[in-house]
C-alpha cells in the first residue's frame, strides 16, 4: 500500500513538473501575430487589437488629441493575465503621423529557447533568419527580415535558457494609414 501512495504521489510530481514546463511559446507567437505582426500605425488601433484580445492598457487610454498634429510620441503598455500566463505589449509610436516609426513587442516567461525560432518561422512572414548569442549572459537573439523585402521591417526575438525563461518579440517598422 505503501508503495502505490508513493507511486501516485511520484506520479502527481512528475505531471506538477509537466504543467510547469508547459511552453508559452506558441501563446506568445499567436498573440504578437495579432497584435504587433498586423503593423498598427497607430497606438489607438493597437490598443483597439489588444483590448479585443483581453489585454488591459496600463497607461492609460489613448486619447484622439494624443493621434493629432504633425508628430506623435507615445508609449503604450498592456498587459494580460489568462490561463496561469501573464503576457505583456509595449510600443513606442514616434515621428509623422502619416507614418511613424513603430517598435512594438510582446514578452513573457516560461518559453523554450529552442522552440521559439521555429514557432516564429511557422507563423509569420519571416525571412534572412541571423541568430547569435547576445553579449549578456545567456539570452539568444534571432532575428528576421519581415514582411516583403523593400519594407525595411525586421523582426527580433530574444530568449534566456535560465530559468524563467523569459523571451521577447519585438517587429520594428514604419506605420502607415490604410
């Protein structure tokens, strides 16, 4: 009898370990490819992309006298909480308002390194993939030529193999109105 409590409570261990290594990655990837990937030109359509998503913005709301004149410069900060995940947006809008230079990123814990690159080359419009260690202990840098070839846009992800496991995915690019 002994030995069968034991072996459930070995059991229960190992699928405690499994859901604690469950990947976010693919949670991640969809996201960005709904958020960030559709090329926002302004923070009042990302905000209007993430909030449909379930992200709250915790900088406050966009206003529309915020969007007018010649330049904008705005920092937008969302966050999302779902499924024992917690998955964070930033943007920095800066410049014309008729095409802003954009830096749009998503990030979250628990993803796998070696995961990622894949998930990210399956799901969006990637392209000329470099990858190499980046300068600070331990986080991996891929990045990507985004979208067609003339746009300009790269994409970047970067990932830590130590726990948490945090990565980023981060697409800059040159808003433009639709």
């Amino acid at each position: 009898m002994a030995r069968l409590a034991f072996a459930g409570l070995a059991a229960l261990a190992f699928a405690g370990a499994a859901v604690a290594e469950e990947d976010h990655g693919p949670v991640l990837v969809d996201l960005f490819a709904k958020t960030c990937a559709l090329r926002p030109a302004l923070p009042s359509e990302l905000d209007r992309l993430a909030s449909g998503l379930g992200f709250v913005n915790t900088a406050g709301p966009i206003k529309p006298d915020m969007e007018r004149g010649p330049n904008i410069e705005i920092v937008y900060f969302a966050k999302l909480v779902q499924r024992g995940e917690t998955v964070s947006i930033n943007a920095y809008f800066t410049g014309p308002l008729d095409g802003p230079t954009v830096n749009c990123a998503l990030n979250t814990v628990g993803v796998s390194p070696e995961a990622l690159p894949g998930l990210v080359e399956k799901s969006l419009k990637v392209h000329q993939r470099t990858e190499k260690p980046a300068d600070d202990n331990g986080r991996i840098v891929a990045n990507w030529r985004f979208g067609a070839t003339d746009d300009g846009d790269t994409l970047e992800t970067w990932t830590r193999r130590d726990p948490p496991r945090s990565a980023a995915i981060n697409l800059a690019y040159r808003g433009r109105k639709r």
